[in-house]
C-alpha cells in the first residue's frame, strides 16, 4: 500500500534524476520570457493594417488564483488567439511543472471555463464580457463557473509563471494567423497554431472529454493492423480522461471486456503516489459517482489495489495493477473483467447501476510519452452492450 515511505522514495528518485538532467544539462530549459516577448512584438509591430483589433500582454504568477482581468472585454463572435510561454512548477526540486495548456484556463464573461490543447489556443468568443484567465493545479474546477473545490491557498505551494499574448482579430483567426506567417514566425507558434486549428476535433465521435480536465488531444479513432475499431492514446506532459455514457445494471454477472496493446508506459516509478501518478487505463463509472481504473503498470504487482494518491480524487477513483513491467509491451491483449467482485474485493458495497467508460491518460508529472491502442470495449450484462 502506498504511504510515506513510497512518497520519500519516490521524491528521492525524481530529485536523483532532476539532479542528473542538470548536471548533464539534460533538462528542458525555462523558457527565455524576454526573447518570447520581444519576438512576438516584433511580429505584431509588422503586422498589416486591418489585420489585428487589438492586442494585450499578461504576466499570471504560478501562485496567483483565478480569476486575473486580461484587461479585454469580449463580444459574442470576436476571434481570439492567445501564446503563453513560461512555466508553473509544482515542485522545483523535483523538476516537476505542468505545461501551460494545462494549467492555464480561460473564461469569458459568465460563459463557461475552458482551456486549450496546446501552448497557443485560438477561439471565437460564445459569451459578452470580460476575458479572464487562471491557474488550475494544484487546485481542481467546483463547476463549470470556475469556483475551486480546495481553500485558494493551495496555490501557494507553486512558483513560476506564465506570460501571455491575446491577440484579437478584424478577421478569422486562421486567416489572420496565415497573414502573420507570411512576414516571419517565432518557434514556430503562428505555424503549430495553424496546424492545430486545420487538423480540429479528434474527439472520437459519440466520447467527449471530462469537463474538469479540459478537451485535449491525446485520443483518436484511428484503425490498427489488428482492429478497424480502435481508439489511439499518445500522450507526453499531458491528461485527458475520455468519457463514454452507457446504462447498465451491475448485478453478479457484469463484466467488461477489451483489447488493448500498450506500446510505452508513461512510467518509470510506482504510480501510487503523486509525484509519479502517471499512467494508462481503462475505467468504469458507477451511479455512487465513484471509478474503478484497471491499469498496465511499471513496476506494482498485479493486483495491487489503491485509492488514488491525488487529494482531489481521493475517495473517487479506486486503481488496480492488471499487468506489470515490460512484458507483454507492444502487444495485443484481451482483458476480462467481473466489476461487481472487483468492487466489492476493493471497494465495498457494489452500488446498482454504470453509467460511463473512460479512456484515462496522465503523462504530466513525469512527462514521458505514453502509447496504447483500445479496441472492442463490451459491457456484458443480460445482453452484451458494445462500448467500441
């Protein structure tokens, strides 16, 4: 079972490697926020006449809570893009940091919170009103308003910060960008920012993303040599949980069953502790809104059992180890499980009814690349329930 002395080991085994990547000058380096800077004015200094409305610079410390005026106020249709460049670290020590994507969230007006899937995000505005943005972890989202489920003084255990470019355009946002791109380009922001906006949605249809987590970009229906059906997971300093709605009774009999071929574990250090929380899996939701995880991991036993080690989901989500190490890696495997007797083996009483799957993919802690491949996802009950 994880405790304190999983925590210290794990801790002492990050902190051994951060040491080695600087000592090797192996660590990704802070970004330069001068340089960003300077560069991203020079463009917008070029730009032509007609092309940009208006524009703002905004600084957010890592220990600042939501929500921080961006000094624009937005009307229904206005067509945004913002860069951010910096960093907000969890743990300093530890080389522990999330990317901004993650961390940064925006709001406009009494809409709805919302973030993007890369460093750059551009929207077109759906509410009146001030733009707003704010730090997420280590806090988690009350409700889609924005409220936090912890004391805002959980924000002070973070350092670093981020600095932002909010561009507001005369025209659509990608035509503009492609303008822009015409009289230079910095890191190639104005270039990946196209791209992101030209590939979309790759949402697999009938899924969505946990609202609290925010959309990514880490899933996609795409066909394997093995299975036509297959929903592909690459993931690196990212999450994402995808979620599928279904009903079914949880009697004696339910199970579930799935393919899935794991090709890298986001991993290298037990998962049951929060610095090293990184993995894989495929989870079921019940009515008592509570989660069962089955994972593939790096080094627990199998049927290794635990609440998850992160406060916000302690209590939620219950993880157990169905397969472990490097064995097995790159290939297809069948899974089958009863989830009325993992329930009541891990987490007690079975309540009635599963009203979800999910997709779940952590790589931010560690941010090393995580790859697997899901196919055949059924719900076994009286009559079986095809899930993918």
């Amino acid at each position: 079972m994880p405790g304190i002395i999983s925590d210290l080991t794990v801790a002492g085994a990050l902190f051994l490697r951060a040491s080695a990547r600087k000592l090797l000058s192996k660590n990704e380096p802070e970004p330069d926020l001068d340089k960003y800077s300077a560069a991203m004015q020079n463009l917008l200094n070029r730009a032509p006449e007609g092309l940009i409305k208006d524009y703002k610079w905004l600084d957010i410390p890592g220990n600042c809570p939501p929500w921080v005026a961006s000094g624009l106020s937005l009307e229904i249709g206005d067509e945004i893009s913002c860069f951010m460049a910096g960093r907000v670290f969890a743990s300093k020590p530890l080389d522990i940091w999330l990317s901004l994507a993650l961390q940064v969230w925006y709001k406009v007006g009494d809409g709805d919170i919302f973030r993007g899937t890369h460093s750059s995000h551009s929207f077109t505005a759906q509410d009146n009103g001030p733009l707003q943005f704010g730090n997420y972890f280590p806090n988690d989202w009350e409700n889609l308003q924005g409220e936090r489920q912890q004391d805002d003084k959980v924000y002070q255990t973070s350092s670093g910060g981020s600095r932002i470019l909010i561009i507001r355009w005369h025209k659509p946002a990608v035509e503009c960008l492609r303008e822009m791109l015409s009289l230079g380009d910095f890191e190639g922001r104005l270039r990946c920012e196209i791209e992101r906006i030209d590939i979309g949605d790759t949402t697999p249809k009938g899924w969505s993303y946990l609202w609290n987590i925010g959309r990514s970009n880490i899933f996609r229906k795409q066909p394997s040599e093995s299975a036509n059906d297959c929903i592909h997971c690459q993931t690196q300093g990212d999450t994402g949980i995808l979620q599928k709605d279904v009903n079914l009774v949880l009697d004696k009999n339910t199970e579930i069953s799935w393919k899935w071929c794991v090709d890298q574990l986001p991993s290298t250090l037990r998962e049951d502790t929060v610095p090293s929380h990184d993995y894989l899996s495929i989870a079921v939701e019940f009515d008592n809104g509570r989660d069962i995880t089955y994972y593939w991991s790096s080094t627990l036993p199998v049927g290794t059992g635990y609440d998850c080690p992160l406060p916000n989901w302690k209590g939620k989500e219950y993880h157990v180890v169905i397969r472990s190490g490097k064995e097995g890696l790159g290939e297809w495997k069948d899974e089958r499980r009863n989830l009325f007797d993992d329930y009541k083996q891990y987490m007690g009483e079975p309540p009635a009814r599963i009203v979800r799957v999910w997709l779940i993919a952590n790589s931010a802690f560690q941010r090393n690349k995580g790859d697997c491949k899901y196919a055949d996802i059924v719900l076994h009950g009286k009559q079986p329930l095809k899930v993918l």
